[in-house]
C-alpha cells in the first residue's frame, strides 16, 4: 500500500481536505452541542417535577361568586372529559381522583421533642402520567406504606417559616425522603394508621400525590357508596403546549391552567423547537460537507484514472487500489469526530458554570446521547465513503468510469 500511495497521493489538494475537514468539523460540532445543550438545559425545566409527562396542563373549571351561591358544581362531567378528549391538540386525559375520607397525618421527631400532625387532604392520577420508579410508587396491601408527592412549596414553609419561628432544623428533600409519616385514615365506620413515605416533591402540582390503586381501595373501604364524586381537575396531555388552540378553547369553555403550566409548558416546546432547528443546521453543514469529500475524492480518482488503469492491468485488485482513498477519508472522518468532542466537552464546561449560577443543585445531563450519535455519524459516514470510492474504483476496471 506504501508504493501505491506514494503515486496515487501526487493529485491530491491539501485546500480541498481541509475545506472538507473544517466544514464536516463546523456541522459535526452543531450537532453534537445541540444534543448535548439541551440534555444539560432540559433539567432546568423539568427537575421540578421530574416524576410527570412534561406536555401536560392542569385544568380546572373557573369559579365564580355567582356560580358559588346558587350552588353551580365545578366539576367535570363525563361529557365534558369526553369534549375534551376529542380535542386535535390532545393526546390523552386523566381525572384528578380525591379522597372521599378523612386523612391526617403526623410527623415526629424525637431528638428535638417535636410531634407535628394536620389535617391533609389525598388526590391521584393514572399511573401512566407519572413516571417514577415502579418499586417506589406502588401500594403493596399486605404492607400497606402510602407513597407520597407533595409540593415543593410545603417543605419550603417547614424551612423557611415554622422551623425558623421555632429554632428547629431544617429539612433537606433528601432528608424527608427518609422520615416515615403515620398516616390516619378514617371514614365509613373505620380508622385506621399507615405509614407514608415522600417519594418526590412538585414544583407544578399543588396537590398531595397518592398512587391510584390506594385511592380506589381506600375510597371502596372507608367511603360512603353514596359519596363518589366527579372529578374537579383534570391531567391534559398536550402535542404543542404553544397551540393556540388551546387558549382559545379554554376560554370559551370556561377552563382555567393552574398557575403557570401553560407558560412552562411553551418554555420547554420552544427549547425543542429551538434545538431542533440548530440540530438541522448542523446536520446540512456536515451533508454538505460530505459532498465536498466526495467531490474531492471522485474529481482525484479521475485525475489518477491512467494510473488506476495501469495497476489494476499489473495484477492489482480494485480494494487494494481503493484502499489509500478510503483510509484517507476515515481517518479524516475519525479526526472530525474526536476533535469535534474535545470542542464540544471546553463549550460545555463554559456553559455549565452558567447553569450552576441560575440552578444552582442542577443535575448534569449525560453525555452518552452525544458520544452515541457522534459515533454514529461517523460509522455511517465512513461506511457510505468507503463504499462509494470502491464502486468508483470498480467502475474505472469495468471502463465504466
């Protein structure tokens, strides 16, 4: 191969590879920070509530003074559920189930003589819009522990507000992963006491969070059959939270989305749509850039075609003739792809130090996504150039060339 390449490599344009290996760089880099950007972005706006869908809206039915005194109920029909689930915008619907039982629960600490109960209240939806860990969120009755969500905001008044007033410590979220609640459960001619544990805390939804196969056991046990409500809330999973058709359709229906799960909801569209975009650019960079490899390699091939020619007639097969071109154009690929991870890996330390100083706490996103699709590209570009220069190879032995 040394000989060969010694005469084949006269042709050859240093300009026309480097124009190759800079822009085949330029789009590799794009992609492969566009992936990586938004594994580390997307957490700023998802880790609140990790453990949901993120295209979702709570809605709600508005209530008004009049509607409160002549007694106008606030809750979703099945027609209205069913209005909603014919929507083009929607792509599913889950009811907000409520305890119809009395629920308290206490909490104590013995190393500073404090016991804490209140009054609480319990809520559910399908299984399938919450995405924790299945060893977690399941309600085993043979040892009943209750797996709770709560919102955020609750353990921010304990630390921020009583345990300050009392000079009491403070609680970290991991901290309360780890405390048993006593849970007391009473209605229908019944009480009894469980134990809770705090899986996840909710920046989005202020309810207290239960599995749905409790709620549907415990409303059988200790509610009344005559006290089974409709839903007042309801869980809307959406394809575009931006939709116009949304706004416009809750307000002519009288609807509501609690707090700002609209606006987070367009945050994190228009992140995708963003990266998206960018990813595109990238990926048109690096198919043009290809091109000009393939345009270089192909316009050298033809310059050396009397040579080609003369080899293949001494005895030289087409692969061992097509062998220097396709390692020259791996290697160069190979050299693409691991500087553009070197790039990719300085940017990222720049920008995380940014991330730090607006969340700080953020998780760091992996960086597998990116070294996968990075490799990828590069197997599927260099299996498509080695097979092209060797097709051009067997074209210029068939005289076709």
């Amino acid at each position: 191969m040394t000989y060969i390449w010694k005469l084949l490599r006269r042709h050859i344009s240093p300009a026309q590879l480097a124009g190759f290996f800079l822009a085949n760089l330029f789009g590799m880099v794009i992609v492969l920070l566009s992936i990586q950007f938004y594994q580390d972005v997307a957490p700023l706006f998802t880790q609140g509530d990790s453990f949901l869908k993120k295209d979702y809206l709570i809605v709600s039915k508005q209530v008004s003074t009049l509607g409160s005194f002549v007694g106008k109920s606030g809750t979703f029909t099945e027609a209205d559920i069913e209005e909603i689930e014919e929507q083009e915008f929607t792509q599913g619907v889950g009811a907000f189930m409520p305890s119809q039982f009395k629920v308290s629960a206490g909490l104590g600490m013995e190393q500073v003589g404090l016991k804490m109960s209140t009054d609480l209240f319990f809520e559910s939806v399908p299984d399938a819009y919450v995405d924790v860990n299945s060893e977690q969120w399941y309600f085993d009755f043979e040892e009943p522990v209750v797996p709770i969500i709560i919102p955020r905001n609750y353990l921010n008044l304990y630390n921020f507000g009583f345990a300050q007033s009392r000079s009491l410590p403070q609680l970290s979220e991991g901290v309360m992963g780890l405390l048993n609640l006593e849970i007391r459960i009473s209605g229908n001619g019944r009480s009894d006491v469980y134990k809770g544990n705090i899986v996840g805390f909710s920046d989005r939804l202020n309810t207290i969070l239960v599995p749905e196969t409790f709620m549907n056991w415990a409303n059988t046990l200790y509610a009344d059959a005559d006290a089974r409500k409709q839903p007042s809330r309801l869980i809307v999973e959406v394809d575009n939270p931006a939709d116009d058709r949304i706004v416009r359709f809750l307000e002519e229906k009288g609807y509501e989305a609690e707090n700002d799960k609209l606006d987070a909801g367009k945050t994190t569209w228009f992140l995708r749509v963003i990266v998206g975009i960018v990813l595109s650019v990238g990926l048109l960079i690096s198919l043009l850039s290809f091109y000009i490899l393939m345009l270089s390699v192909y316009l050298l091939l033809q310059k050396n075609t009397t040579k080609l020619e003369n080899l293949l007639l001494i005895g030289y097969s087409p692969a061992r003739v097509a062998l220097p071109y396709q390692v020259l154009t791996i290697l160069l690929n190979v050299g693409v792809w691991m500087l553009s991870v070197a790039l990719v890996w300085w940017v990222r330390t720049w920008y995380l130090h940014t991330l730090e100083s607006l969340s700080p706490g953020l998780p760091e996103g992996s960086c597998w996504l990116m070294l996968v699709v990075g490799f990828l590209l590069l197997v599927g570009v260099s299996v498509f150039n080695v097979l092209a220069i060797r097709r051009k190879v067997d074209a210029i032995w068939m005289h076709r060339g």
